[in-house]
C-alpha cells in the first residue's frame, strides 16, 4: 500500500521538525541532515509498509533517518 498524496502531506508537515531534528543530532551537519530527511520521505512516499497509527509512522521515520545516516558516514564522499 503506497501512502496517497494527502496523507503523504499530513505526515511531511506533521513529522519534518522531527525526522530533521533527529537527522541533525546523528550527522551534526545541516546540509547532510537536510539530505537525510529528504531521503527518509522519498523512501516513505515509495515505501509499502501499512502503518498502524501515527507513532508506527514516527518510529519508522527515525529509524529510517538512524539507517540513512549510517549509510552517509559509510561513503566514500564522507571518508574524504
């Protein structure tokens, strides 16, 4: 089940504070963080997870930003 374009809406403007914040506080730089969260809510909008409630949907968001992060700090472009 793919998120449909309002409740994809909701969610954005519910969750960007706090997907961003917890994005910041792993990578401790803005523009990785902003590259963080636009990464977590693309994989949300092509996600097909059917989510219970609105915290299922917070608790997913962090770990994917948790999972990106780990990723940004394993490429090649972050080693130099």
């Amino acid at each position: 089940m793919f998120v449909d374009s309002s409740e994809f809406n909701r969610i954005v403007e519910k969750y960007t504070d706090v997907v961003f914040r917890s994005a910041l506080s792993f990578c401790k730089s803005k523009s990785d963080a902003e590259d963080v969260t636009q990464n977590a809510f693309i994989k949300l909008l092509t996600s097909e997870v059917n989510f219970e409630n609105d915290d299922h949907i917070r608790k997913w968001l962090i770990r994917i930003v948790i999972n990106e992060c780990k990723s940004l700090w394993r490429s090649p472009w972050q080693k130099k």
